[in-house]
C-alpha cells in the first residue's frame, strides 16, 4: 500500500478540516516539550487519589455504623459524616489535633504497627456528660487530663466502635481492631516516627448542640503489605464491590439494643370505691379467675404473650405459653 496520497485525497482531507471534521492541531503521538511537574520529597506520595478513595468507601460505611452504634449507648441522636481521606505526615497529624484530644491506640491483627482514634474534647466531654446521667448538652470542657472513671468511658466508647472499624475494613481483608490504651498525655504517642508517611481519616460529629471532630490515624507502614488490595486490578473477575448495610439492617440493629418494658398481669377485677378505701394491709382481693389461670404479658403497654406465673430457683418469673395474634387481648 503507497503512503503517497492522491490529489482527489489531499483535497478531500483539506475539505475535512475546514468543515471541522478532523482536529488540526498536532497528532497525540507527536512529540512534546516535557514540563516539570512539582514534588515534594517531604511528603512523597505513597498511597495515591485512588487508594485513597478506596480507603473513604470503607470508611463512609463506618461512618454511618459508628453513628448508629454512639446513638444506641447515649440514647441521644449521635451523627457522624466522613469529612475527608488525605496523606500527611504523623507529625503533621499530632499537631493538627486538637488541644485536650482525646486518643485511643488500636492495634490492627494480623498487621504490625498501630492505629490511633483521636476525638477533639468538645464532643468527647458531651458524650463522658450523658454516659454518667447528664443531658450532654454544651458543659464546661475542662483544661485537665482524663480522671480515672472518664478514662475508662472513653475506653467503653473506643471499645464499640472497634468492631465497626473490623467490619468496614473485612471488605478488604479480615483486621481485628482491638483498644489496647487510652494515655492521659497523647504528645507522647509514638505510633510512627515523625515523617512517617500516614493515612488519616477525618470525621465530623455532632450531638445536639455540641459538635466536633474525630480521627483515625493508619500508618502507612501497617498497612503497606495489603496496599495492592485496594486497586481494582487485583479484585477477582466478575467481583462486585460490597454494598453498604441497607438502611432496615442498620436500624434493626440499633433496635436490637433498646430496652423495652415488659409486664405481666396476673389478673384484672373490679371493687367498688368504698371497698377500695377500705382496703388495709393483709386484707384479700377476691378475683373471678382461676388459680391455674394464664397471665396476660404487656410489652411497653400492649398485650404479646400469655405466660404462667412461678418460680425460676429464688426468683419470680413467668413462663412464656403461647403468643397473642395481633390486634387482639387474650
């Protein structure tokens, strides 16, 4: 085949691009003047923009699991948004914590290294506030360390959303995030040297009127060896990503946890006001039903069950017989 094109050719071509149909301006594959793209040796890139939307994907599940479970333990609307995914140093990272954060240090089997939580006192304090009966509704935050007792409820609080972080994380593969401390003095933390290269994942929280913001900070050295699994070159054929919990999963696990009350009526009967005002200590209500009579069990007002009342060793119980078909009372 020529490579020398035909007059009836040239012209053809010439007529292209005058009407726009072929791109005049220089082939892709021609040559280029080479531009300098700027590089910062301080902070070399090792994760990369689409690992790191790998790692939010993870963690906007977590989000949303983390707020459901805070609401179930402080029975108070607890929110809790992914606010950004970025690459810093860990020095960078303690010194953008707030003043006062308090930090929990997680290990991350079969990993080495550890993960640290950092949560800024002006919502942790709100939380510490209604887990001891309060309202958590804007108090004082001291300028002090943790007492004790606030010690082990940020323990109790890190200890929940651990499991949430597992769960999140077993898309990529199975990390068992465990709370192994909580320092009185965070500038102490020593997860990674200071120009270690770490991933931090920020989050916005909010309860109420009180509002703040929490960290996880992963070092990239721990999770380094399961770097590749993030790209979606070593995802096997066919795989899907996984989808998030739906919605009726992650409230009927919230529902799980609350507490109802439930009450058993032996039986109902009706005395007149002046029997009921002479009434006295030991005297006996007589009553029209049976001895071996079954109990009508109410949960939070509204008959369930019936039951038959006894003993279970020391203690009064009911046992449970048969259910009550919605919508009616025996």
């Amino acid at each position: 085949m020529s490579d020398i094109l035909e007059p009836k050719e040239i012209d053809a071509l010439l007529a292209a691009v005058d009407q726009g149909r072929i791109d005049a301006s220089p082939a892709s594959g021609a040559k280029r003047e080479p531009t300098a793209e700027p590089y910062d040796f301080k902070r070399p890139e090792h994760v990369g923009k689409d690992r790191l939307r790998a790692i939010a994907a993870l963690h906007e599940t977590f989000a949303r699991s983390a707020g459901s479970n805070l609401s179930t333990l402080l029975r108070r609307l607890v929110e809790v948004q992914l606010s950004s995914v970025e690459q810093t140093t860990f020095s960078e990272f303690l010194h953008s914590a707030a003043k006062g954060a308090c930090v929990a240090i997680l290990s991350a089997k079969p990993l080495e290294g550890k993960c640290l939580l950092a949560i800024d006192p002006g919502i942790v304090f709100p939380m510490l506030d209604r887990l001891v009966g309060g309202a958590g509704e804007d108090p004082v935050v001291p300028d002090r360390p943790l007492t004790g007792i606030e010690n082990r409820l940020v323990v109790k609080i890190a200890t929940g959303l651990a499991p949430l972080l597992k769960e999140a994380w077993s898309h990529v593969k199975a990390i068992d995030f465990t709370v192994t401390e909580v320092p009185s003095n965070p500038q102490i933390l020593e997860a990674a040297p200071p120009h270690d290269p770490v991933v931090v994942v920020r989050f916005e929280m909010s309860m109420g009127r009180a509002s703040g913001r929490a960290s996880l900070c992963v070092p990239y050295a721990t999770i380094e060896p399961i770097m590749d699994l993030f790209t979606a070159e070593r995802r096997p054929a066919g795989s899907r990503k996984p989808a998030p919990d739906p919605s009726s999963t992650r409230i009927a696990r919230s529902l799980a946890e609350a507490e109802v009350e439930v009450a058993a009526d032996l039986t109902t009967t009706q005395i007149t006001v002046r029997e009921l005002l002479e009434l006295s200590p030991g005297d006996l209500i007589r009553t029209d039903a049976a001895v071996d009579s079954e109990a009508t069990i109410r949960v939070e007002g509204k008959p369930k069950f019936k039951g038959q009342p006894g003993r279970n060793r020391r203690n009064k119980a009911v046992l449970i017989t048969r259910p009550i078909e919605p919508g009616k009372t025996k």
